[in-house]
C-alpha cells in the first residue's frame, strides 16, 4: 500500500514539476538568446550612430591610431596614382620596411611621453642628432616631382613622418614637459658630436656620381646617424640599468631599420662611385663598414633586449641592464 501510494505521489508531482523546469529552460534560453542579440545590436549601432567626437578625440590622440590611417590613406593614394607595391623595386621595398621599423620606435616614445607627462629617460640629445639626420635626409633623397619618381616619393613621404614626429618629442624634452627632462643624465654632448661628424666626413667619405658636395652631406648624415643612439644608451647607462619600455622598444626599432639599411647596401654597394669590374670598391665598402659599426655599437643592448623579451615574453616590462657592460 505504501509503495503504491508513494508511486501516485511521484505521477502526481511529476507532471508540474517538469512543466516548470520546461518553464524555467525555456525563460533561461530566451534570456541567453536576448543577451546574445544584444551584443550584435552594439556592433550594429556602431554602423547606424557613427563614431561619437569623444570616440574621435581619442583616437585622434592615439599616435599609432593616425599612423595607420596615415598609412591607409597614402597606400590608396599610392594605388590612385598607379603605383603597385608588388611592382616597386627592391630599393624602394627596403626604403619603406626601414622607415615603417623606424617611426613605431618614435611612436612609441611619444605615446609614452602623451601617457606619462614626462620625458624621464628619453635623451634630449639623440633626438637633435636625429632631426639632423632626418633633415638632411630629405633635401638630399629628394626625387624629380614626376609620377615616374612615385615609388621614390612613397618612401620620401614615410620618411617625413619620422622628422615630424622627431621635431614634436623634441618640443616636448625642452618645452613642454622640460621640467621632467633629466639633463643631467645626458651626457654626450650635441656641440661636440655634429662637428666631429662633420669634419671626418670631409676627411673620409665615399664618392657618389652626384658630385663632392653631395658625396660630403651624405656622409655627415651617415656618421650622424651612426652616433645618434649613442647618447640615449649612455643615459640608459646613468639611470641604472633601468630602461622603460618604450625606450627600450625605441632603441631595438631603430636597430632594426639600421639592419634593414644594411641589408640594403649590402645589395647595392657597387652603386656607389665608378670603378672597374677588378677595382677594390672602396666606396660601397666603406659605407657597409660603417654600417656594421653602427649596428655594433647597440649590439650590447640589443642582446640583453632580445634575452629578456624572449625569456619574459612580455613586451610591457621595463628592461634591466647590467650597468657595468652597457
């Protein structure tokens, strides 16, 4: 008797019970489908809203933001005007790899100078050197305003960006946020490299077919640039081994397009001067050489760079370097 009326209990119960977790699934289901249509609504309302000025504020601040639409933009004008990337030469391949390594460098000094209010640790100096040999870079790589001259333009163009970007870090170390510059710090000296520069390259200097004043400006801007990191390792060297990230980054950036120059010349040395098919090409070579012993001066840093970013992985962490081997 009991069993039986145990079993009623249970055929009883069971049929509400059922209906109500029935319910309950269904409600569930719909609140999860709600949740769901809701996230595409969002990515929906983008597209029928627009972006909101605060959205474009913020973006317009973002340095890396207005790169790559600096970047979106020229490569669709490039296409306008005929240009074809699979088509561009060699050279001009190399041009935009090494000034697109070089201007994230600067990207990321400046977003970490806009984000911090600071210019702890950048180097005053370097920058100089840099605005100096990105200077004359222009007026002397200028190419004929001629459609034909396109690609050369293209890179040119990339090229600016970096002088640009240059000229603003530099308004920022001695104007804006000059009370955070750690001039102490700086120690290699503007007034003593550029002369130096300038009068071994009237000394030594290789020969180009565009005459000795240009073979003379060339290599002012090489022997610049050579030295131009010089002066932010010394100061990575007096703060302690200590390097922010962005510097770091920065400096390992420019190696990079340093390493993509050298490549190039590497490939092209023998454009340099006139000389027979059994001459010693004294002028391609020298070039590479000093290429080499740009690359060799940040090879210290470069290795303890690569070290910690692989070991660590993490490109975020500020970087510690051995302060007696920098």
């Amino acid at each position: 008797m009991m069993s039986l009326a145990t079993d009623a209990q249970e055929i009883m119960w069971s049929g509400p019970l059922d209906e109500a977790d029935d319910k309950y699934a269904k409600r569930k289901g719909k609140i999860a489908s709600t949740r769901a249509l809701a996230k595409y609504e969002e990515a929906l309302s983008f597209f029928k809203e627009g972006v909101s000025h605060k959205q474009v504020q913020v973006m317009i601040q973002d340095s890396f933001v207005v790169y790559i639409c600096f970047l979106m933009l020229g490569s669709w004008l490039y296409h306008q005007l005929g240009g074809s990337f699979s088509k561009a030469s060699f050279d001009d391949v190399m041009g935009y790899a090494s000034s697109i390594a070089e201007a994230f460098g600067l990207l990321l000094v400046r977003r970490k100078i806009q984000r911090q209010g600071s210019v702890a640790g950048v180097s005053g100096m370097t920058m100089v050197m840099y605005a100096v040999v990105y200077f004359l870079r222009e007026i002397l790589l200028l190419p004929p305003l001629t459609l034909e001259a396109l690609d050369m333009w293209a890179v040119e163009v990339v090229y600016l960006t970096s002088l640009l970007m240059v000229l603003d870090i530099l308004r920022s170390i001695f104007v804006t946020y000059r009370s955070s510059y750690q001039e102490e710090w700086d120690l290699l000296r503007v007034k003593y490299l550029i002369p130096a520069c300038i009068v071994f390259a009237a000394v030594l200097h290789p020969s180009f077919r565009e005459g000795a004043w240009y073979s003379f400006c060339w290599t002012a801007c090489l022997y610049l640039d050579v030295l131009a990191l010089m002066p932010q390792v010394v100061m990575m060297s007096r703060s302690g081994g200590k390097v922010s990230a962005p510097i770091s980054h920065f400096v390992a950036a420019t190696a990079v397009s340093r390493l993509v120059d050298l490549w190039f010349w590497i490939h092209n040395f023998d454009m340099v001067g006139e000389y027979g098919p059994n001459d010693f090409h004294f002028s391609g070579w020298l070039i590479i050489f000093f290429h080499v012993v740009h690359l060799l001066l940040v090879a210290d840093f470069m290795y303890y760079y690569l070290k910690a970013r692989l070991v660590n992985a993490n490109f975020s962490e500020d970087l510690t370097l051995p302060t007696e081997e920098v």
